[in-house]
C-alpha cells in the first residue's frame, strides 16, 4: 500500500514539474516575441534599472525575460505543490495566490522610473506570465 501511495506522489510530483517547465517554456517563448515585436512596434526601446532602483537605465537583455518567464512558473510549482499537501482546495486558494501577486507585479514597471509605454509592455509580459503559469499549473497536473 505504501508503494502505490509513494509512485502516486511521484507520478503527481512528475506532472507539476513537467507543467512547470511546459509553462516556463511558452510563457518564455510569448514574452520573447513581445520583447521584440513591440518596442519595435512603438518606438521604444525597453530599458530597466538593472542594478537597482534609482541606478542608470539600461536596456533589458532578453535573458532576463526567459528568466523571468521561467523562474515564476517553478515557484508556483513550489506553492501549488505546498497548497496540495496542505490545502482541500489548492486550485482554487493557487488562482486566487496568482491574481494577488500577478495584480502586485503590475505595480513595479510604473515605480521603476521608466515612460509608460515601456511599463505597459512589460505589464503585458507579467500578465502572459501569471496566465500561462496558472493556467498550466492548474490544469495540466491533474
């Protein structure tokens, strides 16, 4: 009986990090043709305060977007994982977690001292993050 509780576990431990990485993934691979094809549709180019706030703008390496593409959709793994373990409902309570911090993620672009075009184009990049991480987090682990 253990057994079949501990390959169960792993089979769902399997799923999240494949949802994961399938997230990461897409939501890296959306965010890249947005950091090219707007700036370039608006004129802009997307410059960010790498080394802090107040520090000298400099534009945003496109490394940066698949890391930050990435890294959220492992995390929400880590917190999907936790709410399963601990939770009754850890879809619901995970979608509500990712409104609250997706809604908190949209705040920073305008406190960075960038033009608001740039800010709302990396807003466009948080959202495409938080919807195809918890989209697939949500629903590809079942």
């Amino acid at each position: 009986m253990a057994t079949a509780t501990q390959s169960q576990n792993t089979l769902n431990t399997q799923k999240l990090l494949t949802a994961a990485a399938i997230a990461g993934g897409v939501g890296a691979l959306i965010n890249l043709a947005l950091f090219f094809v707007l700036p370039a549709l608006f004129n802009v180019t997307l410059r960010v305060p790498l080394q802090g706030p107040g520090s000298e703008l400099t534009p945003l390496p496109f490394f940066f977007v698949i890391m930050a593409s990435v890294m959220p959709a492992f995390a929400g793994a880590g917190v999907f994982w936790a709410l399963t373990k601990f939770t009754a409902r850890p879809v619901g309570i995970f979608r509500i977690i990712a409104l609250v911090i997706g809604g908190f993620s949209l705040i920073m672009p305008f406190s960075m001292g960038i033009g608001t075009t740039e800010a709302i184009i990396l807003d466009v990049m948080h959202i495409v993050v938080a919807v195809v991480v918890t989209y697939f987090i949500t629903t590809q682990t079942k």
